[in-house]
C-alpha cells in the first residue's frame, strides 16, 4: 500500500522548498506558509503568483530552474516538473540531504503523499487515495467542506476549554476518556454553536463531565 502511514508533520520553523511552475500554480506555497514552514520557491512562474509571493513577502523566491544542491537544509520539498530527468534529480537531491520529497503525479519519486485537506482552524481533515486518484480525493474534500463549516472551528475551542477547565476533576486517563465518550453529543454541540450559543455549549459539557451525577 503506497504512502499507508498517515502523519501530521510539524513544520514551523522548518525550511520547505517548492519547485516548479506547476506546483506554484496548484498552491502549494499556501499551505507550507499557513503549517509555519519557511519557504523558498525556486520556479521560472507563473509570473503573477511570484509577483504576489515577493509582495506579500515570508516567501524567498528564486526565478530559475532546479540545481543539486538545492534542497540542502531542507526538511520537505513539493516539486513538478515535465522533464522526466529533472524529477529525478530533484528527489536524489532529497534523498542526498535528508528532505522529504514530494515530485507531483510521479508516485516512484515521492516519499509523502499530500492529502486533500478541509481546514477548520486547528481541526484537519485529510483525504488521501495514495496517489492512485487525486480526483476521488478532491470530490471527498468537496463533500466534507460543505459538512463540516466553519462553525466546526468554534466548536473545537469549546471543547479545548471545556478539556481545559475539567482536566483537574478527572486526572485518571481511563476515566477521563470514557466521561468524554459518554458526554460528548456532537449534534448538540454544533447546534448551540451554530446559535450563538457557545457558552451553553460549555455548561452541558461540563456539567455531564464533572456535574453531581457524572458516571
């Protein structure tokens, strides 16, 4: 099973470096920044997006082409490219200094998979097909984009607050779980957030998880 170990990597602080017109154009330089990656694009276009990226700056761009030595310091590489020989290099130059490569549509030079990604703050949710149908992967985040709305963000800092604030009544691990099992009533959750309800949200949650009757 091609790319079977899914991960969330932490990236800020880490060099990443984006190559080639393509992966400029599909976005990738995007989600690199929003992970904390500092990134550099070394990529001859699409002039607009580069014009933007030195703009807005937090991105080093240089408008060339690929050469070894690149990726050294590196801890992740997106690359494209239309020349067969090229992807080559790029993922040797990756396996050279220890980068994780990732040559868009040509899985024999990959070491990671990108998922399809709907992002609500802190809460991801990934797709991924390893590789065999980005399409699938792409018709599954539309689905889930329109499922999971924005309100799931706020959702997830109630629920942050509320693991906060209980965390000192329930200090066993076992019980602490199953409480959270037991309590936690998602319709319910995304109903009081979708009303402006938020800190009714919190009460309920609380008190099943702490309250005279909990367990």
């Amino acid at each position: 099973m091609a790319f079977g170990y899914p991960v969330s990597l932490e990236l800020r602080g880490r060099r990443a470096v984006v190559v080639g017109d393509e992966a400029v154009r599909q976005g990738k330089v995007d989600g690199l920044l929003q992970a904390g990656a500092e990134v550099t694009v070394i990529a001859g276009g699409p002039a607009q997006a580069l014009a933007k990226l030195k703009a807005d700056g937090g991105v080093r761009v240089e408008e060339r082409s690929f050469r070894p030595g690149d990726l050294s310091g590196a801890f992740i590489c997106v690359a494209s490219s239309d020349d067969p020989g090229e992807r080559a290099a790029i993922f040797a130059d990756g396996k050279a200094s220890g980068a994780l490569v990732n040559v868009m549509d040509d899985i024999e030079h990959c070491d990671w998979a990108a998922p399809a990604i709907v992002r609500r703050g802190d809460l991801v949710l990934a797709i991924s097909t390893g590789g065999r149908s980005p399409a699938l992967a792409s018709r599954l985040r539309r689905e889930l984009s329109a499922q999971y709305g924005p309100e799931w963000e706020e959702a997830l800092d109630v629920l942050e607050d509320v693991r906060r604030e209980t965390l000192p009544a329930l200090p066993d691990l076992v019980e602490r779980s199953q409480r959270w099992q037991e309590a936690l009533d998602l319709d319910e959750l995304i109903a009081f957030v979708r009303d402006g309800r938020a800190g009714d949200a919190r009460t309920a949650l609380v008190d099943r998880l702490v309250g005279a009757g909990a367990g």
